[in-house]
C-alpha cells in the first residue's frame, strides 16, 4: 500500500534538527547584493533571484573544490561588524520560518578577520547576531536553539587556535568543533593535537569525514581523533557489501555514532547520483544514526523543507523516518542531556502528532 503524499506546507511544519549547516553559505541572496554594494565587492550579478540560480549552478560541477569556491562572495560580505550581526540574525530568522527548532551553526572564524576584526571579535558578535536572531524567533511565537560550532580549516595552521577559541567560549554559546575545508588530501590526524586539547577539555567535536576521501578518513576521525560525530559520511556504504557490515561501519551504527548527512549537497560535489539512491535511506533502513542537514542553504538552493520532501517524493520516506532522523539529531547535539530531553519530549514530539 502507497503512502499518502506529504504536501509542502505540513513538511514545514514539522519541527526540524540540523546539525550540519555553514553560516557562510547560509546568506540571503539580496542580502549579499546589498552588503557586497557596501563593502564594493563585485558579484557575478547583483539580481538577487540571478544570483541565487548562480550560486546553485556554479555549486552542480561535482566537484568539491569547486563546490567550496562559491563561498568568495559570501565571504566577502563577512568582514565587518555590520555584516556579521546581520547574516547572523538572519539566518536564525530563516531557520525559524522553515519550522527548524534546534540547529548548530558552523563557520571558521578565521575567514572573517580580513576587515581587522580579531577572533574574538568575529565570535562574540556573531554571538550577538544568533542572540539578536532566537530573540526575535522567540518574540514571533517560532522558537529556536542555535548552538555554534567553530571550524578550523584542515588545509592551514590555524586549526589548534580554533580550537582554542571553541574552548574559551563553551559559556557563550559555543557548543562543539569542527575542521572544514577540503577533505582530500588533509588528513583529519593532522590536526591530532587540537582534537587532543579539545578532549581534555571535555569539548564535543564533529569531522567532516567520508565525503571527498573514502573510509580512511572516516577511520582516522573516529578511531584517531576522537569525533562524536561525522560530518557527511556518505561513503561508510563502501565498508558494507549486500547488506553486511564491515568492522568500522559496525563500529559506527553499534556505538550510536551520527551521520550528518546532507543529500543535495553530496550530489552537487558527486558524491552521490541521486537522491532515490542517496546513501542516507540505505543507512536509516540499516539502523544507523542519520541524521538530515542542509549543509549549505544558499549554495545548495534548499531548506530542511525541501530536504525532506525530496526524501519524501525519491526515495518513499515516510512522516515517521523524518521523525526519526528528527530524534536522532537530537540525541546526538551537542548540548546538555536536559535540553535535548526537552525539545524531544515537548516540543518534536507533539510538533509530529499535531501536524498529522
């Protein structure tokens, strides 16, 4: 028996977790317009609706490299003060209107300090943005919980100094860690002694792992590094042949370790071939902790909407396996067994039985 089809508006009802989602490629389109105007930045157009279709067909080469490359213009726009307050507010603001009510936020630090901002300064007002964002959220009857994940990026030197950053702001809304950046060819274990600091000092971290380079990299992560979590994931399906699982995809579902995983933005850098075939459906029939992400909205074109109801439509998920993975997101955040408590049982929960 077919399941009925979820229409549009009550996927955007349910209340939705991500987990993985980049402020910097998270940016309004006629926001960059105008903050580029501002600063003299020159884009390829400076129509918003041109630019968001440039940014989803520069971002479909299948190659992450170049993937990574659209984010010079939002970038560019992420140097001052100014900027910064306002992408941060509206991304929050934009994550309330598509029914999200827990995300983490992740972005390097680093990247936002070519206008002479410090480090310091690049978070504690992207602090003040998310804030300004989850209070207005809250004020229109649309909560959300955004925690902040800072990134180093795994081709420079600076990665143990995000680290150290991450740490010193865990009470300010700093919930984990990450390493971003090209994946092939920077090795997560280069980074050893950061990943080692951050355990010592009981800082959560994620990895992004598994997308560009195959198991090696998801092994190195985990078993090397230390990571609660993996970024992306999607080629831990190579650890598993006709349903049997290998010794570090067993490692992975039996030890509850989640996959963030991010369908269109995986088949924009080829790493998948489709979203019926997505490795995400494969892996939540398997009984591995999925997890739905975004990634990055702007560049991939999407939402948390559009991410479900092309799982919907492709590949015949069903109102419970959003749930699901919904949950999942949940238990494995990095934020306090209470909260997370919380948001399961008040507010994901009854969202799911009230929007069917």
């Amino acid at each position: 028996m077919t399941a009925p089809r979820i229409d549009t508006e009550t996927l955007r009802r349910l209340p939705k977790a991500v987990l993985h989602d980049h402020l910097d490629g998270g940016l309004r389109p006629a926001t960059v317009v105008e903050l580029a105007a501002a600063v003299g930045h020159q884009l390829p157009t400076t129509d918003p609706g041109e630019l968001a279709a440039w940014y989803f067909e520069a971002a479909n080469s299948g190659d992450l490299v170049r993937y990574i490359a659209t984010f010079e213009h939002t970038l560019a726009v992420m140097q001052t003060r100014e900027g910064l307050l306002r992408t941060a507010e509206e991304y929050v603001l934009d994550l309330a209107a598509d029914g999200v009510v827990y995300a983490e936020v992740r972005y390097a630090p680093e990247l936002n300090t070519n206008g002479g901002l410090s480090l310091a300064e690049v978070v504690e007002t992207v602090q003040e943005g998310l804030a300004a964002g989850m209070a207005k959220a809250a004020a229109a009857g649309t909560p959300v919980r955004v925690g902040t994940l800072l990134c180093g990026m795994r081709m420079f030197d600076r990665v143990r100094e995000a680290a150290d950053l991450a740490v010193a702001y865990r009470d300010a809304g700093v919930v984990g860690f990450d390493i971003a950046g090209a994946e092939d060819g920077f090795p997560p274990a280069d980074h050893l002694a950061a990943f080692e600091h951050l355990r010592r000092e009981s800082m959560p971290f994620t990895i992004h792992a598994g997308e560009a380079h195959g198991l090696p990299s998801i092994h190195q992560a985990l078993q090397v590094c230390g990571a609660q979590r993996i970024g992306h994931g999607v080629r831990l399906t190579e650890d598993i042949v006709d349903g049997k699982l290998g010794r570090l995809a067993s490692w992975v579902r039996d030890r509850r370790v989640a996959l963030e995983m991010c369908p269109t933005s995986n088949l924009q850098t080829g790493c998948a071939t489709s979203i019926a075939e997505h490795p995400i459906t494969a892996l939540k029939d398997l009984g591995f902790r999925v997890t739905l992400n975004t990634d990055n909205r702007l560049v991939s074109g999407t939402t948390m909407t559009r991410e479900m109801s092309l799982l919907v439509e492709e590949a015949g998920w069903t109102v419970e396996d959003l749930r699901t993975v919904t949950v999942n997101a949940l238990k494995s955040a990095f934020i306090p067994f209470d909260e997370r408590k919380a948001l399961i049982e008040d507010v994901v929960l009854p969202g799911y039985a009230a929007a069917l």
